[in-house]
C-alpha cells in the first residue's frame, strides 16, 4: 500500500515577517531595562571602610610650636672682596709663584721683580748713613774739648755755639739718612708681591720677563675671597619692613643658599648689610649676607635661590597643609571628633605656608587630629574609617599600602 508523505512549508506571508521583528524587539528592550537596573556591585577594596559606608582617611595633629616665615629670592653669588693685586714698584717680572685658579693665603709671595737695582739703592743708603754718623761722632768730640776750653775761658763763647749748630746739623742728617735707609728697604720688599687677601687667584695678566709698573691697570693678577662668601638678593619693598626691624634688633637674620631646583642645601649664613635705596624700576631692596665656603660650593657670580629668614612666630597654631582645603567660602578643615569615627568641618584662617606646614590664625586649636588625606569624599558629619599608613586597611585592602597621594615630597619643603 503505498502512503504518500506531504510536507508544510513555513510559511513567508509579509504577516509572519512583522511578527518575528516585534518579538524580537521586546527582547532586546526588556534585555536592556534589566541591564539598566542591575544591582551594584560590591564596593572596591578601599572605597569603603570597615563600618560599611564609612571613608577611609588619614589625619595629622594640630601642634603648638614655633613657626618660621622663610621667603625664597633670587640671589647672586659674590666675593666678599675683590682685589686687583699690582706692583708696588717698577722693575722686571721675574718669577711667578701661583698657579692660575690657586687658594692662597694673605701674605703668600706670588711674583718677585728683580731685586738688584734696589739693593743697590739701599747699599747707598745705608753708606750715607754711615759717613753722616762718623762726623757728627766726631763733632760731638770737638763740642767736649770746646765746653771744657770755654770753662777755663780760653776759646770765644761764639766757637762754642758755632759747634753745637754743627752737632745740630749732623742729628738731622742722620734723621734723614735713616729714613732713607727705611725707605730704601721698603723698596726691595715690595719686589716681592704679597697676596693681600685670602683667596682663589685668577687668569695671570703678565708672564715673567715683562716690564711692570705700579700704574698698569690690569695689575698682575685678580684675588676673589670665597670663604667666607657674599650673597646679594633682592626683596620686594612689601617685605622691607620686616626685615629691616629684625635686622635692627641685632638677632641674626638667617639666610641660606639652595640650588635652583631647591633640592639642595649649599650654605647656611646670615644677612651682613640692607642698601640704602629701593629699586624703583623694580620695587625691591638689594640685600647682602655672608656664608661660609668651605667646600667651595658657591662659586662667584654663579645664580643661586636665597631663603631669607623674615619673621619667626612663638609657640604658633600650625597645621600639615594637606589639610586645609580652599572652597567658595574660603579655607577650612575636618577634624576627627573625639569618637575617632566622625569628622566636623570647621572654617579656618590661615597665614604663610611653609613646606608641610602652615600657619593656623582662627578655627583650629593643638590637639586637633585634622584629615590629611580622603578629603574628597567627605562632609560635615560624615563617617570615617581612620587607617594607619603602612599597613593594611580600607585604604588599601589588596595590598596594605598608604593611600593615593600620600608621601609625596613638597617642593617648598624647608630643607635639613
């Protein structure tokens, strides 16, 4: 028997198609409604503390201590003396004793000029002297034999007087005659050429075998004492005031040098003189001060950034300036209550800053524990999770670190 087998084609009616793209649509729409309401995930190690919701921070403590106002200049390095060192006399260079760029010490023979020509004046000097002795040796021999004739009344009163203005005569010679000598010997000691000063000589202006002279104007050479060394700055006239009355008082106004990435100490010393004068092109007054060198550090005429000491506040409130924050109504910080677990915001008024520091006037008192870092998630009232830097906490569940940000330097930090 045979059974015939039909088969139903689907069928592709424009109705069927519609169809198929509405149920398609609903799925793709309530597929994106629950994707739009999934639950949140867990929070991130670190986003929340341990009490849940709670921010996790660190804070620093209020202290009462004293407070220094350092302001940074730009300076330029200065010998505290400068000399052109000449010739006394005029002859010719013999030796030179130093070496270009040297350290000398004040009365170190740097060149010698032939001495012959005035050793020959001096030998005449000092024969001068000598004959000028022997006659008035023997002319005080004639005025003895003339007192004793005239007391027996046998020579003229007037021979008498005529040999004591001889004696006079050759008193005053002899005077002369030795200051030539002094004279002559001052000479011959000044062919040697004495450094005047202590200090690094420069580049040699004259090579022996040269004709020198007391009048040449690039002398023989030039000494910069360098240790201890000048420093000259500027300060803005608004700062003038300060200074000046600290300066006055006698205490010493400190000064240091640091190089210009302020990343190195090169000098500790203190302000030697004020000028007289502001700068009107530039509204500042130049300063001076003195440091010691003896490493060389500061080298003449090098540019350096000058820390300038201007005022100093006994037992100031102070605060790490990582917790003052600045918003539309001015300054202010929050502080851990006594809970350890709420925070409080308070308005503060702040003065200079100094590196890590800064000057508290108005809103904090010592002993405030003020948040130092995870500021930006909070407000007043807010829970906190305080952790300890270094070790595991919310602030870094993973790994135990210190919190973002935290031990980064300060480029205004004061320096050791």
């Amino acid at each position: 028997m045979n059974e015939t087998i039909s088969s139903t084609q689907p069928s592709s009616s424009p109705k069927g198609r519609a169809g198929c793209f509405v149920i398609i649509c609903i799925v793709l729409a309530g597929g994106g409604w629950l994707w739009m309401h999934r639950p949140a995930p867990a929070a991130a190690a670190g986003g929340r503390g341990a009490r849940g919701g709670s921010a996790a921070v660190t804070f620093g403590e209020v202290k009462q201590e004293d407070f220094e106002e350092w302001v940074s200049l730009a300076g330029t390095v200065t010998p505290l003396q400068t000399v052109v060192v000449r010739s006394r006399v005029d002859g010719q260079l013999d030796k030179v004793r130093f070496v270009e760029g040297q350290l000398v010490k004040q009365g170190d023979v740097l060149a010698e000029i032939d001495p012959r020509p005035f050793q020959v004046v001096l030998d005449q000097a000092k024969g001068q002297l000598a004959r000028d002795e022997a006659l008035l040796a023997n002319a005080n021999k004639d005025m003895g034999r003339y007192s004793e004739l005239l007391k027996q009344d046998s020579i003229a009163r007037q021979q008498v007087d005529t040999q004591k203005s001889l004696v006079r005569q050759y008193e005053a010679a002899l005077e002369s005659d030795r200051a030539a000598v002094a004279s002559a010997q001052l000479q011959l000691n000044y062919t040697k050429v004495l450094a005047p000063i202590t200090g690094r000589v420069g580049l040699r202006q004259v090579d022996a075998g040269n004709m020198i002279r007391s009048t040449d104007v690039n002398g023989l050479v030039i000494i910069a004492q360098i240790d201890p060394i000048g420093l000259i700055s500027s300060i803005p006239q608004e700062r003038v005031a300060a200074v000046r009355k600290r300066f006055e008082s006698g205490s010493p106004v400190k000064v240091e040098a640091v190089d210009k990435e302020m990343s190195k100490l090169l000098s500790r010393g203190q302000l030697l003189s004020m000028d007289n004068l502001i700068d009107t092109t530039s509204g500042t007054l130049k300063l001076k001060a003195q440091l010691p060198n003896p490493d060389g550090l500061l080298f003449p005429n090098s540019f350096v950034v000058t820390r300038l000491l201007v005022n100093t506040e006994s037992k100031a409130t102070v605060a790490p300036a990582t917790a003052i924050q600045r918003g539309a109504k001015g300054a202010y910080a929050y502080v851990l209550k006594e809970d350890d677990s709420t925070v409080a915001l308070h308005n503060v008024v702040t003065g200079s800053t100094q590196g890590e520091r800064v000057l508290i006037i108005e809103g904090l008192k010592p002993g405030d524990k003020v948040i130092t870092q995870g500021v930006d998630r909070l407000r007043d009232g807010a829970k906190v999770e305080v952790i300890t830097p270094g070790k595991s906490g919310p602030g870094d569940a993973s790994k135990g670190g210190k919190p973002k940000g935290e031990g980064k330097g300060d480029k205004g930090a004061p320096l050791p």
